[in-house]
C-alpha cells in the first residue's frame, strides 16, 4: 500500500535495525484517515473470505482490526494479555512472546466469542518474529475455528517470519513490507 510505504518514510523513526517508531500515526496517535484507507485494503484483500470474526491482540491491533471490521461487516474480538476479573468463565490460552516488550504474555480470549463455526481473520500492526502471530493462530485452532487469512499493516520481511508462514500456506498479506532498514533508509520489498 504506498499511502502506508510514504506515512512510514514521513514519519516513521528509525530506532534501531530492528525497531521502527510509528506511534505518531498507527499504534498511539492514530492516523484517522490512513486508518480508514487501511480498512478498505483489508476488506478488498480478504473480501472472498467471508470472514465473520477479526482476531487481534491488545493494543496496537485494535484500532486497525476494528476499522477493518466495520469495513467486512466482521465482529472484532481481541486477546487480552492478562485475564482480568471480568473475563470469567472457559477461555482459551496461550503463551506469546512480545517483540516489542521482550516478555511473555499468557493471553487469553473467552470460549463464548470464538467458536467452531467462526471463519477468521488476524490482523495486527506489526509482523517482526511471528510470536504474536502463533499465539492468535493457536487460540484459533483450539476453538476449531478456520484460520483464513492475516493482514498485517507493517511487516518486518528481514525476520523471515512472514516468508515462514506463507511457505506453510497462510495467506497472508501486508499493507507495507519492510526489506531492510537503517537510520535515514528504509527500503520496501516490492
């Protein structure tokens, strides 16, 4: 997507070979209408699908699959990262490691909003080393929901880890890859 390729150039900050900053317009201020623009990608990607249920994890991924999810008609539901009070009841689990953060988190989504018969898409605002990706697909097979697809606004193709899941047949489809990237360069496979 070249609006999300030239916000990146624009905005974007370099913090290291593996750490880009874009908080400025997707992941603390938000970018409305990129955001908006972004939905429409993911609805026009994945519009065969008949996704009914959108699949993220807190934070960053809210906004981006909830946009995405007014654009498909699809409800949203999110991992929480830490099981809280309010979320009673059979869940499903499991453990991801965050990139960002450098902790592991045990996140949770409650067995009463995904289920069997769900077809789903997982959306997120980064895609660096796949953690957060195995752990969504993981609580969808546990549902015995059909995974079918993954948007991701920023991928970090140097990881290989998007290259690793589309070897195992996941579609998946980023609005902006990442080939490499250095303070004052930023080179975009195409």
């Amino acid at each position: 997507m070249k609006l999300m390729e030239e916000k990146i150039l624009q905005e974007g900050q370099v913090l290291s070979a593996d750490i880009l900053k874009v908080g400025s317009f997707l992941n603390q201020n938000i970018d409305i209408k990129l955001l908006a623009q972004m939905a429409d990608e993911i609805a026009r990607l994945f519009a065969d699908c008949d996704v009914t249920k959108i699949l993220t994890i807190e934070a960053s991924g809210i906004a981006i699959a909830a946009a995405a999810g007014m654009r498909m008609g699809a409800d949203v539901l999110f991992a929480k990262k830490h099981r809280t009070s309010n979320v009673d009841g059979a869940v499903y689990s499991t453990t991801v490691h965050s990139f960002t953060h450098g902790e592991d988190y045990n996140v949770v989504v409650s067995k009463d909003y995904l289920k069997s018969t769900d077809r789903v898409l997982l959306v997120d605002d980064f895609l660096a080393n796949g953690k957060a990706l195995t752990g969504l697909m993981d609580l969808v097979n546990q549902a015995g929901a059909e995974l079918v697809g993954v948007a991701i606004a920023i991928e970090k193709c140097f990881t290989g880890a998007g290259d690793k899941f589309r070897a195992q047949g996941v579609r998946l489809e980023s609005l902006a890859r990442i080939e490499s990237m250095t303070e004052g360069n930023i080179v975009f496979r195409a």
